[in-house]
C-alpha cells in the first residue's frame, strides 16, 4: 500500500507545480511548450495518488520491496532524463550563440578596414 | 601558400602591439587577423590606435568560438592555411614559414611547434605531467607520437579551415589534434623555442591545471570511441 502521506504529498506537489508553472506561463517566463512538461508530470501525480493501485501493482510485478521505492525510483530517472536533454539543449543553444557571435564580428568587418585602409 | 595568423585575444591590452608588430616585422608575408573575444579592457582601443587587423566578437565566447572566428574568416577569404598564435607573445613568429612548408611537403594536417620534439627541454611541473599524459594517451588512441600537444602554436590545412569553420565540435585543443591525427591526414611537429608570457595573466593556474588536463584526457579517450 502507499503510504497515506506520500499521497497526499503527490496531490500537493502536483498542485504546487501547476500554480508555479501556471503564474510562469502567464507571465511569459516559459514557454507552452516547454511547460507541457511539467503539467504532465503533475497530472502523473495526481493519478499515482488517485489510484495508488497502479504503482502497486507495478512494483509487485518488477519486484519492488515496496511501492514508495518504485515511486521515487521512477521520478528519479525522470528527473535525471531531463536533466540531460536539458544539458543538451543548453549546448545547442551555446554553439548557436557563439555562431550568432562569429558573423556578427566578420559582419562588422576588420577594424582596419572600417578605417578606410 | 597564403597563410593566416589567428590571434585571438581577450584582455590583452598589454601586450598585443608589440606581438603584432614582431608578428609583420618577421613574417610581412603573412596575415594576421585578431579576434577580440569581447574583452573587457583597451584591447579594442589597442585594435583601433595602432591600425590593427581584427574584428570584434560583441561577447567573450571563449578561445574555440574566437579562433573559430578566424577561421570562418580564412575559409571566406580563400587561405591555405592557418597558423594560431597566441596575444601574448609566448610564440616567435620565425617558425611560420617552416611550418608553412612543412605543411606542404609533408602533407600534414596540421603542423604543431613543439618545444620538446629534440629532447633538449623536457616539459616540467604540473603542465609537464599533465602533457606526457595526453602524449601517451594520444599514442595509445591514435599511434601518432606528439611531444607537445598542448603547445598553442599550430598551423592548419585547408581542410582544417573547413571542418573549423563548419563543424559542430572543432576546438583548437589536444583532443582536436588527436581527432585529426587518427581520423585525416599527418600531424608533424617542428623543433620550436618559446618565450615567456610578455604580459596579462595565463587562465593555466594549478586548480585549472588539474581541471584542463582531466577534461583533455577525458575528452581524447571519449572521441577514441564516438568521433
């Protein structure tokens, strides 16, 4: 069984997260598409919480000692997955900033040329 | 052979006059183009007042976006090839038109001047460890011997330029050269002497020493597999 606590913990959290993904939305902080995320995640939550029979019933089938184990497990590897895109992204980005960076300088053209020699 | 000096540059007000001019005394058939990488100090002013050629990233992006910079540049205006020299004055400018032919005679890739090649200086200190590592390394990965592979003093094929100016993942580094040592062609090394830094500061402190060497080594063992 899951614990009563972690429950209502999953409905809270989940609660919390929409608010603050929420508020970011409509203040332009984030985009749609990148709140989706988040907003899936927190209804995960909410179903774990709801019918705590799904994780038991997988925990039992994978051979968790318990359920609360096999929760935390999987938000884990979650969490590390999109740390990692995450990461990914953040080079894409670093390698377009730089290229942006590049033709902007060549664009501007050689200080001595700008001088007229 | 149309050669281009690269010579990035980030808070290197001090001293960059004076490597610019050793630069064109030694070798006026040479060009050079600086890259400032956004530096925070006169080193612009320094560009502006003593009719240097260079051109201005608008942010500091680092030593690889810089160099990769002159490279975009080289690649547009048609040069055989590229030497990459350092701001400070660390590196002689007479060793250019060897490298120069070296690179045409040999066929080579990229030609490295290396302070060790002859054996009558040995790398010492903390760097010193840290670059037979990456020697030995390099060797295992790649069967190429480099004495020196952390010198910054290189100079680049054509094809070189390409792959710089068009690549994801193309840094001017040890890891590059062992890169390129096993997946093109030659990389030769040249008996080179170096001076000390003339002036600013080197980023290459003990802290960072450990951190660079680790990441280059690291670095050379992981593209082994996936490059």
């Amino acid at each position: 069984m899951l614990p009563f606590y972690l429950r209502i913990m999953l409905v809270l959290g989940a609660l919390a997260a929409l608010a603050v993904v929420g508020r970011k939305v409509r203040r332009q902080k984030i985009l749609v598409e990148d709140a989706v995320f988040w907003v899936v995640l927190a209804a995960v939550f909410v179903v774990l919480a709801l019918f705590p029979d799904i994780a038991i019933v997988l925990s039992q089938a994978l051979g968790f000692m318990s359920p609360s184990n096999f929760v935390y497990l999987a938000i884990i590897v979650l969490l590390l997955w999109k740390v990692f895109t995450n990461s990914a992204e953040i080079s894409r980005l670093k390698a377009k900033v730089n290229e942006l960076a590049q033709e902007v300088a060549l664009a501007h053209g050689d200080t001595a040329e700008k001088d007229g020699r | 052979m149309r050669v281009l000096a690269i010579v990035p540059a980030f808070n290197e007000e001090e001293c960059l006059a004076d490597t610019i001019r050793s630069l064109t005394a030694a070798c006026p058939q040479v060009d050079y183009l600086v890259v400032n990488d956004g530096s925070r100090d006169g080193t612009a002013r320094v560009m502006r007042d003593e009719a240097i050629d260079g051109v201005n990233l608008p942010v500091n992006t680092g030593l690889t976006s810089a160099f990769r910079t002159g490279m975009k540049y080289a690649l547009r205006h048609g040069y055989d090839a590229v030497v990459q020299y350092d701001a400070d004055g660390q590196h002689l400018p007479d060793y250019i038109p060897e490298m120069a032919r070296v690179l045409e005679e040999r066929g080579a890739d990229i030609v490295i001047a290396s302070r060790f090649l002859d054996g009558t200086v040995r790398p010492s200190g903390a760097r010193g460890v840290g670059s037979r590592l990456i020697t030995l390394l390099i060797k295992l990965t790649t069967g190429a011997t480099i004495t020196d592979p952390t010198s910054g003093m290189r100079m680049y094929s054509r094809r070189m330029i390409e792959l710089f100016a068009t690549g994801f993942d193309c840094a001017p580094e040890p890891d590059m050269v062992a890169y390129v040592a096993r997946r093109f062609g030659p990389v030769v090394e040249i008996q080179a002497r170096m001076r000390e830094r003339q002036g600013g500061e080197s980023y290459l402190k003990l802290g960072n020493v450990i951190m660079y060497m680790s990441r280059t080594c690291l670095s050379i063992i992981m593209s082994r597999f996936l490059r």
